[in-house]
C-alpha cells in the first residue's frame, strides 16, 4: 500500500437533535475538520457560507454557532464513514471503508430527507449505507475548495432550491 496512505477513524460523532429534519451527510472529515474536531473545519470549504445563506442567517463563525445554527434550524449532520484509508483529504483516494451508522440519525430523529455533499459522499453513501437504511438521498454539488467548478452563487441556488422542496 502506498506509504502516504493512513488508516483513520472518525473522532467525533454526529450532530442531530430529536427535532432535526434533514441530514446532511459529508464523506470523511478532511485534514482541517480533523484538527478542528468539528464538521467541515477548512476555512475554504463553503459550507457554512452555503447552508446560512439557504436558511437566511448570518454565517455561523464558532463551533459553538455552527452547533446552534444546525440544531435551530432542524439540521443533522454525519458523514458516511466511520473509518478508512486516506491520503490526506483526498476522497478520490478512500479505500478500505468501514460505515458510519445512519440508523442511528435515522432513528433518533424525524428526518425528512437525507442530503449528500457531493459526489464522493453520495457514492459512499449508496454503496455502504443505503443497503441498510433504504432511504434514498438527494446528491448536492460539494461544498469543498475543490469543486471549483462551482461558484459559491451557483452553490447557494443549488442547495436553497433542493433542500426548500423540503422544509418548504
């Protein structure tokens, strides 16, 4: 196996309330978000930009307003892998998957509709965890700095106009 390559394994759980309706599902937390401790810690990965602006609020700048912000807006969020060999942040680069356990969101709370940032994460998402909850989930474009095809207008569009057929 290529020497770059680590076997890593999620540090930090899902975020969910009982009251959350749709979930969000990354694939791995990158490099940052691992040093963080915290869902989608690189300062360029325009997620916070992305699900404030389809929810109308400020973006969220602290761990402990992005828990606010997600919880008071109904929003759970996972990733669909608990453990894997990475190179780096590299999701093009994942092998050797062990599942995170949706059910455990999917349980807990009343959740409307499952959405995945990106490619990579519905992938993921379809081969490993789908077989087990049977809810199927909505692709969105990746919110990652490296989705430069996406512009952060085009992004906010995509999202608003996917997760609004929900909550409405």
């Amino acid at each position: 196996m290529d020497s770059r390559y680590q076997h890593l394994k999620r540090t930090f759980g899902p975020l969910y309330d009982s009251n959350s309706q749709i979930l969000i599902l990354g694939s791995f937390p990158s490099v940052k978000s691992r040093e963080a401790n915290f869902f989608y810690g690189h300062p360029q990965n325009r997620f916070w930009k992305v699900i404030s602006a389809v929810y109308g609020c400020p973006t969220p700048s602290t761990i402990e307003e992005k828990t606010e912000f997600v919880l008071s807006n109904r929003i759970a969020l996972w990733d669909t892998i608990n453990s894997c060999d990475i190179i780096g942040s590299s999701d093009s680069s994942i092998k050797n998957v062990v599942p995170t356990d949706i059910n455990m969101v999917l349980n807990a709370a009343d959740i409307k509709a499952v959405f995945c940032n990106g490619a990579a994460s519905h992938k993921l998402y379809m081969k490993y965890c789908y077989p087990d909850t049977h809810t199927e989930a909505v692709k969105l474009p990746s919110t990652s700095p490296a989705n430069a095809a996406f512009s952060l207008e085009k992004l906010i569009s995509i999202w608003s106009e996917e997760i609004k057929k929900i909550i409405g």
